[in-house]
C-alpha cells in the first residue's frame, strides 16, 4: 500500500487497487499499518474532506485533527493520486 504520509501512528495511504472503474481521490486511514477496513476520505473538488467511513473506529477528536491535516495536505495529495493513478476525479 503507497504510503503518502504519517500523523502519528496513524498512517494515510491509498490502495495498490483502486477498483475498476477508479473510484475518486481518498485516501484511507488507520493505526501503525494498513487495513483492508480502514478509515475512508474521499477529497472534494474544492480540497476538502469528507468522511465516508470511520471503519478503523478513530476517536472523533482524533479523527477531526486528521482531517484539518489532511485538508492542509489536500493538493499534495491529489497530485500523488495523479502520479500513481494517471487521472484525477472527485467524489465532488
């Protein structure tokens, strides 16, 4: 799993699969080391977050941190989508 960044020990990363067709720009979250259920964010058009699941069960004071991180991360992101994905879409 391509890891973008740490916060912590939490880690934010991408799948090696994104599925077929590719789904929008997110990323997934969790504690020390990937998960297939992992936390999901999926990044809007306007580079904001919006949680799609909390499947890794971050506290909310945790997980609201993350997102403020995430949101200040948002272009960087999107640009490493782009390099291992090829195409950038938005959930919206």
């Amino acid at each position: 799993m391509p890891q973008i960044f740490s916060i912590g020990s939490y880690l934010v990363f991408f799948w090696s699969n994104e599925g077929e067709p590719l789904e929008p720009v997110h990323v997934h979250i969790a504690k020390t080391k990937p998960e297939k259920n992992a936390t999901k964010i999926w990044i809007t058009k306007s580079l904001h977050c919006v949680v799609c699941n909390n499947n890794s069960k971050i506290p909310s004071h945790i997980l609201n941190n993350i997102l403020e991180i995430i949101e200040n991360r948002a272009f960087e992101i999107v640009d490493k989508w782009r390099e291992r994905f090829g195409v950038v879409s938005f959930y919206c």
